[in-house]
C-alpha cells in the first residue's frame, strides 16, 4: 500500500510533508497527487526507469514521453528554448491547466526520446503539486491518474481505490476540478492549439493581448 498523505482544506501541504512527497518523486517512486485539472500520476523526469514504470501502472505505450511538470517559469527555462510567444503565454496563463510545446535544451533533452522534437511543459497552480516539485529540486514527467483510456480521476477515495495498490505515494487533495491540459505549441511567432482542455483556444489568444 502506499504511503498517503493529506493536504489542508485550503490545498496547501505542511513543509514537511511537501518535501516527503518530493523526495519520494525525486527517488524514482510514482506518486499520485491533486492538480488544477484532476490528479495525476507523477516521478522525476531525469530517470527512464521511473517514466517507464508510470506508463506501465497506466498500461500505455512506454515508448512516448510524458509531459513535464515544473515549479516556475525560472526553472521551466532550464529545459525548454524559451521564446517571445512562451513569455507572452506564460506571464498570463501560468501557472495554470496549460503545457507548452518547445525545444528541450541540451539539458532538458533528458526528458524526452530523441526522435521527438519538443517537450511540453508546465507550471501547475495546485499549491500541492508546485509545492512537492519545487522541493524535490527535479522536473516531473506526469499523466493523469488513470488506466489508459478510462476516465481521469477527480475524487481522491475513487483515484485510490482504483489505482492505489500499484503506487507509492499518495497525496489525499480531496476532489479536485476535472479536465484536462490544454496543450500549445509555442515554438513559433504564433500560438498553436493542439490539445483544447480546461484553457480554451480563445483565452490562449487572449492572452497575447494586453
């Protein structure tokens, strides 16, 4: 069974229990934790291992990469390219339900499969969540909590029962929003919607207007 762990009412964990589930995180161990669009199932993204082993619990091909989870806009520029649009993007809609598309770095080339151009990344909103990745000092690989095609989970108990018994660490958020990251692509002059979630294609353009 899992180590779980609970947040306060407001969304928040204590110091001490952000850095347990960060180390956890960090020490290759999946961890199932809230986020502003459902939980999700996360572990550092410097170890292939721990992303196979995440995409296995998922039952989905272990031969894509996942998306990344960072703590701030700071630390996302250590493993993308940043460009003009991503700034303009992320000073409005992080942190928040949206990943972008861009060009690992040298560095951030250890996230992803070589035949795979970008990486899209993302600072969350959920204070758990940014909480635990900043203390664990890693970027997060993560996907949503649940077998491959079935429904996202939205209810701690519901994610628990579901999948708790292959997992390593729990952090009980309560019931979450639910739906998905929206995904674009900021590589270029002008924004490219790939993925509509929780963040419409509209306020993704609205966001480039003062």
């Amino acid at each position: 069974m899992p180590e779980i762990i609970k947040t306060a009412a407001d969304g928040t964990l204590s110091e001490a229990d952000a850095l347990r589930a960060g180390l956890a995180g960090k020490g290759c161990k999946t961890v199932a934790f809230p986020t502003e669009s459902g939980y999700a199932l996360g572990s550092t993204g410097l170890i292939k291992a721990a992303t196979r082993r995440l995409l296995q619990i998922k039952e989905r091909s272990t031969l894509k990469p996942l998306p990344v989870m960072v703590h701030s806009v700071e630390e996302a520029k250590k493993w993308v390219e940043w460009t003009p649009l991503a700034d303009m993007l992320a000073a409005k809609l992080w942190p928040g339900p949206v990943a972008l598309l861009l060009k690992p770095t040298a560095q951030g080339r250890l996230l992803t499969f070589p035949e795979y151009p970008n990486v899209a990344i993302r600072v969350p909103s959920h204070p758990a969540a940014r909480a635990m990745i900043a203390a664990s000092g890693v970027p997060w690989v993560y996907s949503s909590a649940n077998k491959s095609a079935q429904t996202p989970f939205a209810d701690f108990a519901a994610m628990n029962a579901a999948l708790g018994a292959e997992l390593d660490f729990v952090v009980d958020g309560g019931t979450t929003p639910s739906g998905e990251a929206t995904i674009v692509d900021a590589t270029g002059e002008k924004p490219r919607v790939t993925k509509v979630g929780l963040v419409s294609a509209e306020m993704v353009q609205g966001a480039l207007t003062a």
